[in-house]
C-alpha cells in the first residue's frame, strides 16, 4: 500500500525567505519513495551531526508550495544514526536526572523491565498540553522534574524519555513526522514526535502523549494507541545545518522557514491520501 502526504505551505511575507523542511524517513513500518515541490525551486542541505538531508525551497513567485511525500508500507529498520548519542542542550541530562534515571534502571529485574519503568516515570511527570513556556527553556541541560505535573507538548515529554533513557545506558532515538487521526479523514494539524529504544536486538516504540490524550498513564510499547495513521519525517533534536547558518536547532519536523538567519513557523495545511486513492492519481 502507498502512502501519500500533502503539505502545502501559505507564502511567506518576507520574499526573500526559504524554506527549510524534512524528506522523509524510513523505519521498519515504511520506506520513502518519493519527495516533490511544487512552486519552488529546491536545494539539498546537510545536517552535520546525523547525515540526514534537508530541502531547502526557494518559492518561485508569491503563491503557496505543495509539498508532496510518497511512501510505500514496508519497511526495513530505523536508521543507525537515530540510536548515536549526541551531547547538547536537548539531549545532554542534569546529574540529578542522571541520577534518578540510574536508580530507576538498576531497580528493575532486567534491561526490557528497566526502560518500561523508565517510560512510566516520564508518564508520571507530565500532563498533555502545549505550554508557552517548555520545562527546559533557557536550559543548557535537560533538568529533572522531583514531583507534581508539568505541562508538556510530545516533544517535551520525549525530550525528558530520551534524557532519561540514555542517562540510564540505553540506546534510544527520536522521531518526527506526522500523526492523521482517524476522526480527522486524513487531515492533521501539526507535527507529532515518538521515541523509539533498542536493546539486545530489539526495538520498541513509545507514544506517551497519545496515552495521556486517552487519559492513561499505564503505557506499553507500540504505536497509535490512539486510532490514525503516522509517517516519519526526520530524527534526533540539537540539529546543525552549517551551509544555512543554522546550529543546534532543536528539530527539523514541519517545514519552517529560513529568514534572516533564523527558523520560524510556518503555516501549513496537511493532508494524507491511502491507498487506492494514491495509486489511481
């Protein structure tokens, strides 16, 4: 089965910017087949800490970009890189978390045991929202959170998982890309982030937010405990792009625009097409 997704990007008033944005990502669920832009011209760019690529997109007139991915639903595996520590300030934890995250680990019976208990501690800190402040804003470190809830979006409570998990000795990754819920008939708002572990051989994934939207902290390993679809768009968080002038952004996800040496939001409209609905076209 094919996977298509459609981002269209409203223009940016400043007519010199461009925009920065993902290519897609293969993982053991989907293999991307294809990459496409209408209404600019696209370059490629290179994030120096991972080898992942980027399209960097010069609108050609004032009118908005289509951005188009095609996925086939078959896969191979995550990539390498997703699993390689790197130290900055999104990944890098504060000795108390490391503490915290050591205890946890050498608690449990076994290495599976100790990276559920470690997912279930992170559940324990955070309620599901998207604060305007972010727990680690202003942090050279990713700090750790003693007691009560603390507001947090996916990507917060996975930069805290990932902290966590690696703190403890565990290989783990971060994923970006796309999340379409099934009530929404192939429309999503916005990005969505998992994480995703590795230990003797095996590979887990975890989506706290979701069983937090579903009002659950007892989370087990797996995707969409909440019904829709998902894609990978990129990995990792603290990301360098040195021929754009962009170092340590925290994630290359949604497509963002480059303007004035820095990276800003842009407006998207996003769309998924299954199936038969993509093979026809």
């Amino acid at each position: 089965m094919l996977t298509r997704v459609l981002v269209t990007v409203e223009p940016h008033p400043d007519v010199d910017a461009r925009l920065l944005a993902p290519i897609g990502l293969p993982t053991p669920h989907q293999m991307p087949l294809e990459f496409a832009v209408q209404g600019g011209l696209v370059t490629l760019s290179g994030e120096v800490t991972t080898g992942q690529m980027a399209a960097v997109i010069a609108p050609d007139d004032s009118g908005p970009l289509m951005l188009r991915y095609e996925y086939l639903d078959l896969g191979t595996a995550y990539p390498e890189a997703l699993f390689t520590p790197r130290r900055n300030k999104f990944t890098r934890a504060a000795e108390d978390l490391v503490e915290d995250a050591r205890r946890i680990a050498t608690t449990a019976p076994d290495g599976h045991a100790a990276i559920q208990a470690l997912v279930n501690a992170a559940a324990e800190k955070f309620r599901y929202a998207h604060p305007q402040v972010r727990f680690n804003d202003r942090c050279e470190e990713v700090p750790y959170l003693s007691c009560g809830l603390t507001e947090g979006s996916c990507v917060d409570i996975n930069t805290y998982l990932i902290a966590s998990l690696r703190a403890a000795g565990f290989e783990a990754g971060y994923v970006y890309g796309y999340f379409f819920p099934s009530e929404k008939n192939g429309a999503c708002d916005d990005g969505h982030c998992w994480v995703v572990t590795r230990h003797e051989g095996v590979v887990l994934e975890w989506d706290i937010a979701h069983h937090l939207k579903l009002g659950t902290r007892d989370v087990c390993c797996g995707l969409n405990p909440k019904a829709g679809h998902r894609v990978a768009a990129a990995h990792s968080m603290g990301l360098s792009f040195p021929s754009l002038g962009i170092q340590e952004t925290k994630l290359i996800g949604e497509p963002m625009w480059i303007s004035e040496g820095q990276l800003l939001p842009a407006k998207l409209s996003i769309r998924c097409e299954r199936g038969s609905a993509v093979e026809a076209a």
